[in-house]
C-alpha cells in the first residue's frame, strides 16, 4: 500500500547517463549526434530504461552510440534539476574492446584534449568533463604510488 501511495504523491523524473571517455593522450571521448543541432557534440549518454541500474545504462549507451564496450572506474558527477524534472549521473570509464561504428544518431567521433573542446560542445557537459579529468589524474597518481 505504501509503494502505489508513494508513486503518486512524489515528483516524477527521468535518468541520464553519460560515459566520459579519456584516451591515453588525457582527451575526452566526443560524438557528433546527428539530432542535435545547436550542440551537436557531446558525451556518450542518454535515458535508463525502466528497472536500468545507472553503471549498466551508461555502458549500454556508450555501446550503442559507439561500438566501444566499457567499464566503470567511478562515479564523476550527479546533478540535474531545472528545466527538466531530471537527474543525471556520469561516470569514468574505461574502453575495454570494440570498434566505433557510425550509426544513425552518432556519426563521428573524436579524441578532443581539453584546451580545444568544440564550441558546439553541449555547454552543460563541460561541468562533467573537467571534475572527470581531475578525478581520472588523481587516480592515476595514486595508482603511480
């Protein structure tokens, strides 16, 4: 009884996922979204399905977007609000196989670095990037010990 009661008296929203991608040259994953006009750059990502944990959507997405399989390193990142009723959370990953392959909502890819992120970058993404960066050189740092 308390479930259906919760279900109807709270806020409902959508999930994002976005899986930020560094290289071993420290750049940043980008896909070029073909639905996307002002800012058609952007992270892999997209909505969890009903009853998705956030890793396995972040995975799912980077796969259907790109072709790359993936594993998670960490959480980077957990916002969301106005102007949407949503809630986004981006995680580090790691590529662990595959091959990019166009597809009808992505058509290109690129490995950008940091100081020449596009300018038709989704602006929003760049609050995701730059902790994602930090997070991934300490990491590395600590592994380095």
């Amino acid at each position: 009884m308390q479930w259906p009661l919760l279900w109807l008296i709270n806020r409902k929203f959508l999930v994002g996922v976005m899986a930020v991608v560094f290289d071993d040259q420290e750049r940043v994953l980008l896909l070029h979204h073909t639905y996307r006009r002002a800012y058609p750059w952007g992270l892999p990502g997209g909505w969890l399905g009903a009853g998705e944990p956030p890793d396995v959507g972040a995975l799912r997405e980077l796969r259907e977007e790109t072709g790359f399989e993936g594993e998670i390193e960490a959480v980077v990142w957990v916002g969301g609000g106005l102007p949407r009723s949503q809630i986004d959370v981006a995680y580090l990953v790691r590529i662990t196989g595959g091959h990019f392959r166009p597809n009808p909502e992505v058509d290109a890819h690129a490995f950008v670095s940091l100081d020449a992120l596009p300018a038709d970058l989704l602006p929003s993404q760049i609050d995701v990037i730059v902790p994602a960066a930090a997070l991934r050189r300490e990491r590395q740092s600590s592994r380095a010990r």
